[in-house]
C-alpha cells in the first residue's frame, strides 16, 4: 500500500497560489529528498500533508486514510526555530509532547508512552540526556530532540523540513545514518533539504518541486539539466549543473 498519496493538491496563502496540480506518492521504505528553491513551496507541501495548511484542491491520503483520520501514523520534525526552546521543560518532556494528541488532553501519560520517549531517545543518542532542560542544549541536541519528538509516536511516515541546517558534520551524519535505517525498517520518510549533492548522494528517490512537482524519480532518473533548470530557474551552463553532474 502507499504509505502517503498527494493528488492534484492545490495551495494558496494570502491570494497567492503556492502550490499547483501535485501529485506525489511516497512507499514504506522510501527516502525521498524534497527539494527546489527559496519559495517553491516545499514547507507548505509538508503542512499540507499534516493538515495543519488547508488546501483549495485535492487530496492527502496516508496509508489509504485521508489525513483527518491518519495524523498520528505521521510524524513531523519542524524547522528548529519553530519549537519554544525557552520553554521550562526538560529533554524528555519534549519528547513526550509529541504523544499528546494521543494520550489527550486530560489524561496522564502511561507505560507506553514513556516507553515510547525511552525508545526514541535511545535511537537518537539523547537518554544520558533526557532530564537537562531544553533551552541548555546545543543546535545538534535540539535538532535530535525533534526527531525523537517525531519518533515517538512510531509513524509510518515521517517528514522532515530542512533537518541539516545549521548542523555540526558528526551531527549530520548520525541522522543521516537513522533516516537510511528507518526507511529501510520500511518507514516513508519525506525530506525537505538546500543539501542538493548530499540529497542525490542520501536519498533513493528525489522530487523536484516549485510550485507543483516538475519530476520525481531516483537520482539516476534525474540527470536531465533540463529539469533541474526548470526546477530551478536557472541558466543553461549554470555552475549548480556542473556541481550535479547533471548534463
């Protein structure tokens, strides 16, 4: 079954259309890399699938469930800057929050869970780590936090918005390394990244996106210039080509 279908979605924020007709389709197992320039709507791609964006066409399936019914199978690691790092809670408690929606509101975390939060922080070299407060620890270890965050609800598809940025090259290896092990555990996993040479290197499948998806394939499918100009925008000979090793 496709772990995540996206048909003719359609975008549009403050009267501008943002995104256009996109079809994608992402399997268990997949490591797809999200990618296009500044604008091209790759941020809103992502929180359209979650729901947290409502579109003015199409649909979002995951696992066959329209997301309504399907957000707890996703999970969803934001840009950094978007978590309240001053917040006075502690590694683990960050992690857990993750699992609210699925505890509710009103009720108390159980064994589960925190067996959950053990788990994801394990996977993620943070539980020597998992009583320090949040604001007291490096970008990596927030970049980490977010990412057990995600995990922590065992999702079958799991999207990333620019996880690299920012990041130490020892931290950028070790989730890279628990990204190609989790969509070889047969996850969906969906990234966006401005990594272009690490993304063709990394990921099975890539995407080429502005505004709508202008090809999708593995990197070996993708060697056309012409679609990475259109991607893009940019010029014939453009030094990016080279760089690729697309002709």
């Amino acid at each position: 079954m496709t772990a995540l279908a996206v048909r003719g979605l359609a975008v549009a924020l403050g009267g501008r259309q943002v995104l256009h007709d996109v079809d994608l389709d992402l399997h268990g197992g997949d490591f797809m890399g999200l990618i296009g320039p500044n604008g091209a709507g790759k941020t809103t791609l992502l929180r359209s699938v979650l729901g947290l964006v409502r579109p003015t066409a199409g649909t979002v399936t995951v696992e066959g469930a329209p997301i309504a019914r399907a957000r707890q199978r996703v999970g969803y690691v934001p840009q950094r800057h978007e978590f309240a790092w001053d917040f006075p809670i502690s590694v683990a408690d960050a992690v857990l929050s993750g699992r609210v929606r699925r505890i509710g509101w009103l009720r108390g975390a159980g064994v589960a869970d925190y067996r959950a939060v053990n788990e994801a922080l394990a996977r993620v070299g943070m539980t020597e780590l998992a009583d320090r407060p949040v604001g007291q620890l490096s970008g990596g270890q927030r970049q980490r936090v977010l990412v057990a965050r995600a995990l922590v609800l065992r999702p079958g598809v799991l999207l990333l918005d620019e996880p690299f940025t920012g990041l130490d090259m020892p931290t950028q290896e070790l989730l890279t390394d628990l990204f190609g092990a989790l969509s070889r555990e047969g996850r969906a996993v969906l990234m966006t990244t401005h990594d272009l040479a690490a993304a063709l290197h990394t990921c099975g499948r890539l995407c080429l996106v502005n505004r709508t998806v202008v090809a999708a394939g593995t990197p070996a499918e993708l060697r056309d210039a012409e679609l990475w100009r259109a991607a893009f925008g940019i010029r014939a000979g453009s030094p990016l080509l080279a760089t690729l090793g697309v002709n």
